[in-house]
C-alpha cells in the first residue's frame, strides 16, 4: 500500500457517502412539489369533487327560465257587457348600436344625424349619441328605450350601419289616469324584480304575474339545446286575466265632475264611490288627484297612489246618523214620528256640551225631522233610547271596524274602539258623540255599503271589484254575490228610506236631488281632529241612493278641507250632478 493514498481515497469515497447538501436541497424540493400536486389531486378529485362536476356539467347543460305573460285588466260597459282594457301587456323595442359595425366618424356622424331628426335630439343630446357610437369596440350600446314598431320600422328602413332592436314587453295602461288608483301600476321590488303596486295590480299580482317555468337539457356544439339528451321541462303557466266590475263611462264621468268640483271648492283631495246596493258590485271608484300609471314615477307626492275610498279612514259626521237612527227604528224604541224636544244643548253626558251647528235650538221635533236638519243632541237621545250595547252591535253589523273584502291593496278598517272604554249600558261621551258621527272612523266604502244596507231592504252584502277571473287553461271564477247579514227588516229599511228622501226635499241637501226620481240621502259636515282637539278644517260627505223604489245605485261624495263651510253646498250638488248622469246612462224612467 502506497502510504497516504488509503487516506485520500477514504476521504473522498466518505465525501460520496455524506453527499451534497445541494443535492439534498433538490431532492427535498421534488418531495415537496409531489406532496403538493398529490394534495391538490385530493382536494380536486374528493373534498370539492361535486363543485367541478357542477362545473363540467354547465358546460354541457343548458338552464333557461320562461318567463309567464302578465294577464290584462278589464273594465267594461254595464249594459252590454262590452270590455275596455285598463291594464294589458305591449311590445316596444330597444334600440341599441353594435359600434364594431360602425367603423368610421362619417358612419358615426350620418347615424347620430339620423337619431337626432328622429327623435328630436338637441345639440347636447346629439353630441352624446355621437360619442357613444365612436367607442368602436362595444358591440351593445343601449341608445333609446320603448321605441314603438312604426318608429322601428321607420329607422329599419333607413338601414343606419350598426343599429340593431330588442323586442321587449312593457305594461300598458290603455285609459292612462283612468281608475288608477283602483287598478294600480306595474312597478318593481328591492331586487328589481316586477311587481304590482296598489289596486288590483297589488292585491291579485301572483295569479297576474303567473308562474315561471324552464327548460333544462344538453348543449350542442354551437350552444343550443339537444332536447333528445333528456333533461327535465316545466312550461311557464301564463297570468290570469281579470275582468272588473268597474263601467268604464261612469268612471270617467264620474271621476271628471269630482274632479273639477274638488278644484272649484279647492279641496286637498275627493273620494266617489258607486256600487250597485243589492248585488255589491262596484261600478266607479274615484280618488282625485288621479296619477297616470304609465308615468308612476312622475309625481309630487306618492300619496296619489293611495285609493282613499279605502285607504283613508275618517271621521264620517252627519252622514252617520241615518245609521243610528236605523238601528233604533229597527229596535222598535222609536218611530219616525216620534217626538224629541230640544233644547240646545246636551249637557250630562260629556264634560263639554253638545251643541248643534251653529248653536241652533229646534225645540220639538220628528225623527224625520231630527234627520232632516241635521239635529246633535237629537241623536243623543236617539241612541240613548237604543242602549250603548245595542248600538256597538248594530255598528259592527252594518260593517263598521272590518275590511269589506272588496280584493284590493292596502284597504283598512277604520276604528271604533272608543266604544269599548267604558262598560255597561249606558251611553257615555265616546257613544254620545258616536251617534252623530265623531270619535269614531270609517272609510267611504264602509258608508257608502252601510246606506246600501237601506237601500236594499235590510241585508249588509260584500263589495266586489272583480266580477270574474279568466285562467291561461279556459278555467273561469266568476265572483257571485255575498250577503254578509241580515241587519235590518225589510220594513225599517223602508222607513229610513222615506225619511231620507225627506231630508233630500225638505233639508239642507236639495243640491243632491234629481227631478222626477225619489232620490233618499244625508249630508256630513265633519270637523278634523289635531292635537288638543278639533280643528277649523273639515271633511265634506254625501251619501245616497235612489231611486228609492227600485235602487240601481248607492253612491258617496267625499272632499277633504273644502274651503267652504257645509256639505250641503259642496258633496250635495256634486252627488246630485252624478246621479242626473246615471240616471240618464240607464235610461230609468222618472217615477214622481
């Protein structure tokens, strides 16, 4: 052995056994980049192997959601049934421009020109338009909204380089401000999905809107569907179509004189309603100031959406007395020719004194009487010889503190809960003042079905609005209609008829009467309560039928602040105006 080399070759063959640490560097690198792709593989092929199945499968699957057609809205003729459409579906287009197509400023100039003649664009506008159709890159720039098909076809024939349309489906509302408040509007929720606001729109918008449905199956090649690849379709179910009670015409000139009366008497805002008092059907229903539905957005105030026939409840007044009276009459504790002898002034039932307007004494006088001018403390005395609990009964019977039912949104009940604070027979203040219409609430629709109770020899029947509904399979429901109760005999109902044609020939309300025909109804003149008490502002009711032989109408007259005093020269007249008019549409023959 050659001495040192032993040593050296020990040296480096101990090198070798000891190794690198670069090499175990890379070596470590390798384990780790395996671990990991090993890892992912896991993580991919178990833990999230659903998701990308999920994921694969969208490229193959297809999913689209049909979307149902809106059913429309009808009014009609009462007399031969003709329909009229208040609210029904149209087709308007987009117009939009795809800028790739339009490849130079001559191009972008002869287009924005063209637009700009057609719809009258001004400089600024114009300008816009031209810039927007420079981007030259987008290849969907939205340009004008609900364009109608003549316009459309007019610029089609222009053949304008890059201009394209999207049919869409828009609501309509034929009869613009016509019923508005009663129909509603299409409008949209927090997510921007449609949905009815207010009315009919409001109250019936899922059997409107129908049900969606989809298609679901495999992609082609080019994206389209392969229906023979299975999958599951479920047709979308179209919107019912509804068919109101509503008669176009009366509406409308119903609408137009409480209307222009509401501006005459410069009152803040007039509710009218006219419904048939033996079947319930509701034939006008007016809220004044009226809005247009197709332009909801474009007012003052959003409280011109509310219908304040039976959204608004108020203080009723004197039009409450015929109630009070019937009740009494029906109890057999009076007739109408029973005898009250005022005095005044009523001063042991509340701590501040009844009086009568305008502090007038009428000393003896008839029910009828008592009706005819009007009289207070008459009907304290009427009430006190019914008994509060009687009188609590009849209110509720004659449909007082419950929604009617009628199918429309955000109807209210109104209140009468101050006849309940005290117990015991006795008539307190809250029943007193009760009797004559304050203290209490009601909406017009309440009172106006309430004097349909007397109108029709006794029987409280339910409003409706909807005479019948059509379904997208040829189904029809058809709204029948309802007696709720019996409230009064056939004879008390007659009774307080002829007294309420008295006070229409003999009272304060000759403006409510209509020559040749028995015309029965009352007046309300009602002070509206604030803070500490009443205020100098009031409400101005009528409420009537006729005629009284055979009713074809019940109708009530409301105007809130007028500024002028009583009913008598406001809500009468303008009741009697629409009564003339009805009785003339109905060709009924005079009878006196």
């Amino acid at each position: 052995m050659i001495p040192g080399i032993g040593g050296q070759k020990s040296k480096l063959f101990g090198g070798v056994r000891s190794r690198d640490p670069r090499i175990w560097l890379v070596q470590g690198i390798i384990a780790i980049a395996v671990l990991a792709i090993v890892s992912r593989i896991f993580f991919l092929m178990i833990i999230q192997h659903d998701f990308y199945v999920q994921l694969a499968n969208g490229s193959h699957e297809l999913f689209e959601r049909l979307i149902p057609k809106r059913g429309a809205v009808y009014a009609q003729d009462t007399r031969n049934k003709e329909l009229y459409p208040l609210a029904m579906n149209r087709d308007v287009f987009l117009l939009y421009a795809n800028t790739q197509e339009i490849t130079n400023d001559n191009m972008a100039e002869t287009v924005a020109e063209t637009l700009a003649e057609v719809f009258s664009y001004d400089d600024e506008k114009k300008l816009a338009i031209y810039y927007q159709l420079n981007k030259r890159t987008d290849p969907y720039e939205p340009l004008e909204k609900h364009i109608e098909e003549g316009v459309k076809k007019h610029l089609e024939a222009k053949e304008l380089p890059g201009i394209h349309f999207v049919r869409q489906s828009v609501r309509f509302y034929p009869e613009q401000s016509l019923a508005a408040q009663t129909i509603g509007f299409l409008g949209k929720d927090s997510e921007g999905e449609h949905i009815g606001r207010y009315g009919v729109e409001g109250y019936w918008n899922a059997e409107l809107a129908g049900t969606s449905g989809f298609v679901e199956g495999l992609r082609g090649a080019r994206g389209g569907l392969i229906l023979s690849g299975g999958k599951k379709f479920e047709p979308a179910t179209d919107g019912v179509d509804i068919y109101t009670t509503i008669d176009r015409t009366l509406q409308f000139k119903a609408c137009s004189i409480l209307e222009e009366a509401r501006k005459e008497y410069e009152a803040t805002s007039a509710s009218l309603v006219i419904m048939d008092p033996k079947s319930g059907a509701i034939y006008a229903m007016c809220s004044t100031p009226e809005f247009n539905p197709n332009t909801y957005g474009h007012v003052e105030e959003v409280r011109v959406y509310n219908n304040t026939t039976i959204f608004t409840p108020y203080e009723p007044g004197s039009i409450f007395k015929p109630i009070t009276m019937a009740a009494a009459i029906n109890e057999g504790r009076l007739t109408p020719a029973s005898i009250y002898h005022d005095r005044g002034v009523v001063d042991d039932v509340c701590e501040t004194k009844i009086r009568n307007a305008d502090q007038k004494i009428y000393k003896d006088q008839t029910m009828t009487g008592v009706l005819e001018n009007s009289v207070n403390t008459g009907m304290v005395y009427v009430s006190q010889q019914l008994g509060k609990d009687a009188f609590k009964r009849y209110i509720h019977d004659f449909g007082f503190a419950a929604k009617t039912g009628i199918g429309l949104d955000s109807e209210v009940s109104g209140v009468v809960s101050s006849l309940d604070k005290n117990k015991g027979d006795k008539i307190d203040c809250y029943a007193a003042t009760a009797s004559f219409g304050q203290g209490i609430t009601t909406t017009p629709l309440q009172m106006v079905n309430a004097f349909s109770v007397i109108a029709n020899g006794g029987v409280l029947m339910k409003p409706f609005v909807v005479e019948r509904i059509e379904h997208s399979d040829g189904r029809v429901e058809r709204t029948k209609p309802k007696e709720i109760r019996r409230v009064l005999s056939q004879s008390t109902a007659s009774l307080v008829s002829a007294m309420l044609v008295s006070v229409i020939d003999s009272g304060h309300a000759t403006g409510a009467g209509v020559n040749g025909y028995y015309i029965g109804g009352k007046t309300g003149t009602a002070q509206i309560a604030g803070r500490g008490g009443y205020t100098a502002e009031t409400n101005h009711s009528f409420v009537g039928f006729g005629p009284v032989d055979d009713p074809k109408f019940a109708m009530i007259v409301k105007f809130e602040k007028p500024q002028r005093r009583f009913s008598a020269s406001t809500a009468a007249p303008t009741f009697g105006k629409v009564a003339r008019f009805i009785m003339n549409y109905y060709a009924i023959p005079p009878a006196r």
